[in-house]
C-alpha cells in the first residue's frame, strides 16, 4: 500500500509568491550568478517594521524597534532600515564588525544598540559614535566606565540586561518559586541591588536609560512575568536615584515556516510513530529529531522549531501585551503605560520573515536502496548554505523547473536531499522531504523564507567552496530586477526608479 506523501510546505505570502511564479527570472539569476543563490526583497523588511510600529500605537506606547543584525548580514537590508522615515527604526549589532557594517550603511548611532559580548575595542567605538551599550554585568559596566573616563568619551546611554528572573510570595502571591530558565548572559536579579550601586558610582559617565532581558522561550507566561517585573525594579531604580525611562524585551517573537497546521501536526505525529517501529523511518539513518524509543514509548524533547505559529511576529508581540501579567495582574501594556515606561523590542527572525529564499541547483538524481527514499537529490550547495535543519526548521522547498512550468509527468515523491561535500554528514534535510515530482538536473529548488538565521549564518568556505552571493530584487514597471546586495542602495534616479 502505497502511503500519502508527509508534505511540509512553505507560507509564502503575496511578494514571494510573485517571485517564484517568475521562475526564468530565478534560473536567469542562478545561471548567472551561481548556485548556491540568496535572494532578498528589502522592501518587505520595511513592511515588517511597519507591521510592529502598528502593534504599537494599538496598544498607545512609544519606543523602538531594534532588529537583530546577527540574523542576516545583508547590506540591503540594513539600508532599507537605516532609510526608514521614522527614528524608531534601531539596529542591535553584536559585535565590532556589525557595528562598522551599520554605521557604513546609514545607521548614526544614536539609532544603535550594542549587545553580545564586547571587546575594548567594540567598547570603545560604541561610545565613541553615541550607540546605547547593553551592559551584561557588572565587569561590563567596570571596563567601559573606564575606557570612558580614561579616552575623554561622552557620558554613554546604557540598559542593563537582567536574567534568573523568579516569581515568590511577594510578588505573584502564588505561593511558589518559579525561575525563568538559565541563561549564561546578563545579571541575575537576585544580584540587581549591586548593579544599582556601581550604576550610581559611575553616573559620571554612564546614564541608565533602561532594563532589558531577552528568554529563550516561546512562552507569553515566562516573558510576561519577566516584563512584570522588571517594571517594578524600573521603580527600584528610581528610588535609588536612577532615571531609565525604557525596558527592552529582546526577540523571540517568531515566525510561522509550515502554511497548514494539519501537515504539521501529520508530520510530527509521524515522527513519533517512526521512532516506535510503527512505520518506515522518515529520516536518514533514523535520526530522531532528539526523541528515543524507551520500551515502547516515546521519551525526549523533540529539538524542533515550532514550524506552523498561528500566532507569531508582530501578532505575537500583541498578544504578550496584551495578556494579564503574572507579576501585577494587569496587561503589560497597561502596566508600561501606567509607570510611563518606553519599550524596545530586538526582532531578529521575524523582522526579516519573508524576506528572502535561497536557491539550489538540481546536480544529480540518483536512486538508493535501503533508505526511506529510492532517491537522493544531490544539489549544488552545502548544509552550511541553508542551515534549516542547524536551527531545527523543517519546511519543503519548492520545485521550479527547468523549462519553467509545471510537468504533469510524474507523482509525489520522497527524496532526500544531500550537499555537494564529500562529507557523509553533508545533509541538506535529514528527513524525507516530498516533492510534487522526482527533480532532474538542472531544476531549481527554492528554500523559502531564508532571511533570518538560515541563509547566511552558518556559511563557511569547506573544501574552498564559495559561499552563497546575495542579490537585493525589487519590482519594477511590472518586472524584476536585481542587483548585488552590496550595490544596493534605497534611493530613486531622476525617473523614479530605485537604485
């Protein structure tokens, strides 16, 4: 008995739609420019914003949307921010070489933020150009209070990034003890009462402007308790003769990959029944995504992301305002409004949604036995060109043939899908992905939905391959056109057309 193909296919909203439906524009591109190929439209990087902002005034706050330059190194993209008419419009840069990047593409830096961990010399130019600093700990604040003092630098804008928030009696009047998960950055709450004081005892050079935190999780509940919180240590420091004015949520708001919650939920639940012998493994070499088989139940956490997100980006952000906070019982909307806090968000991933795909060339279709598959698709790019499977996303490409239509000469198909490495572990996807027919050489395929932490992030030179070029495209007069991403610049020539 033949079984239904496990499809996991992409939400591709109306501007990629329109890109992959122009699939000669797309191997017109890659016979060009190569395979491996990053496509990106920096105008709906500018919708996002537009997007966020709107959550907002919704909710009647003021602020600033930062994004999280780590999640894509494109110069296009931080153009197109940097040209943003609203000065809400931030950048977070992670370290010295972002923070060349944006200030080279636009950004001053009063609209800069600077997280991660930091060297002198990141310390130094921070100050230098009037970026914010968000301080990790104390150590932190100690060396850019001295680099400060010692180079003559202008008092520095800080926040202060706090973590091993909890909730007990006092606060939540629940009657336990409840720890946000641990987290190897910022200073524990516990431990504030210290930062306060060496915040006071450089006050001469630097000014807190803020709390900030950032939880690895998608639970409303833990963010919501640690924003609920730190509005009341924004109180404390008050009290303790500070004025921050802004708390800063971080990221994690998310993106919804999968278009239909049933294939997901069909998928996983496979998965589930591979892993229990209950049917032909979905992956290669069994690979189990992190789950066991423990006498016939399934144990362990499955390390995916949570590919179909009804609710995700700016609806996300919406909804954990609007939420009670378990902290004060209030939505933390009310409660920033009420204590007249400001607030900043770090979108990463879901400011770039939809922003981009990246390409693959069809190399070579070869049939296998013993594996769940009778066929590998061997592609012209690496697992480090499109590390979906790196951040736990499973998503189907999408097919574009050669001849740029559909052929109707085959049926649904399962394959895997290998890099060009002579490396075993060279998987572009460990699972068996299905595909509305068996590719040949010279197809496309097109891993929608790459922008943010998957096209370029984990991109490297083995076997001295080139990475990925990227290409900045627009639309315009009814047609594409591309250009490099680093020649991309969001500006008009005299007829109106952008440059």
């Amino acid at each position: 008995m033949r079984e239904e193909p496990l499809y996991l296919r992409p939400r591709v909203d109306d501007a990629l739609a329109s890109l992959l439906r122009d699939a000669p524009f797309l191997h017109s591109l890659s016979d060009v420019l190569g395979s491996p190929l990053n496509v990106l439209l920096p105008e709906v990087v500018a919708e996002n914003v537009a997007d966020f902002q709107a959550v907002y005034r919704r909710h009647h706050l003021v602020g600033r949307v930062y994004f999280a330059h780590k999640a894509n190194r494109s110069s296009a993209l931080i153009r197109r921010l940097a040209a943003c008419d609203s000065a809400d419009v931030g950048v977070d840069v992670a370290s010295l070489e972002e923070l060349r990047h944006v200030l080279s593409c636009g950004f001053t830096g009063d609209r800069v933020m600077a997280t991660g961990p930091k060297d002198r010399e990141f310390l130094w130019l921070a100050a230098r150009v009037g970026a914010t600093v968000n301080l990790d700990s104390v150590g932190e604040l100690e060396r850019l209070a001295e680099l400060v003092r010692s180079h003559g630098l202008r008092r520095v804008d800080v926040l202060v990034r706090l973590s091993a928030f909890e909730a007990d009696d006092g606060y939540a009047g629940l009657g336990t003890r409840m720890l946000s998960r641990r987290s190897r950055f910022g200073t524990p709450v516990a431990e504030a009462a210290e930062l306060w004081k060496a915040l006071e005892r450089h006050g001469d050079v630097v000014e807190l402007t803020g709390l900030a935190y950032h939880l690895d999780t998608t639970g409303l509940e833990e963010k919501g308790r640690a924003l609920g919180r730190c509005v009341l240590l924004m109180d404390e420091c008050r009290a303790a003769g500070l004025s921050p004015r802004a708390i800063d949520i971080g990221g994690g708001f998310g993106v919804g990959y999968v278009a239909d919650a049933g294939e997901w939920e069909r998928w996983t639940t496979a998965l589930s029944e591979a892993v229990l012998g209950l049917r032909p493994p979905l992956t290669w070499g069994g690979h189990a995504y992190g789950l066991r088989n423990e006498g016939g139940t399934v144990r362990g956490s499955a390390a995916l992301y949570p590919a179909h997100r009804p609710v995700a980006g700016p609806g996300y952000l919406d909804a954990l305002l609007s939420e009670p906070a378990p902290v004060l019982g209030r939505p933390p909307a009310t409660l920033l409004l009420e204590h007249l806090n400001d607030l900043y968000v770090e979108p990463g991933r879901a400011l770039v949604d939809q922003c981009g795909l990246s390409l693959a060339r069809v190399q070579e279709v070869r049939s296998t036995e013993g594996t769940p598959a009778r066929h590998l698709v061997r592609l012209d790019m690496n697992a480090g060109d499109v590390t979906l499977e790196e951040h736990g996303v499973l998503v189907d490409p999408v097919l574009l043939p050669r001849d740029g239509a559909d052929r109707a000469d085959g049926a649904p198909v399962g394959v895997h899908l290998v890099g060009n490495l002579c490396l075993e572990a060279d998987l572009v996807t460990r699972r068996l992905v299905y595909l509305p027919r068996l590719p040949r050489a010279g197809d496309l395929l097109a891993f929608v939905n790459t922008a943010g932490y998957v096209m370029d992030f984990h991109a490297h030179h083995a076997q001295r391959r080139p990475i990925a070029r990227t290409v900045a495209v627009t639309r315009e007069g009814g047609a594409w056109r591309w250009r490099p991403d680093e020649d991309y610049w969001p500006l008009t020539d005299p007829r109106g057309v952008p440059s």
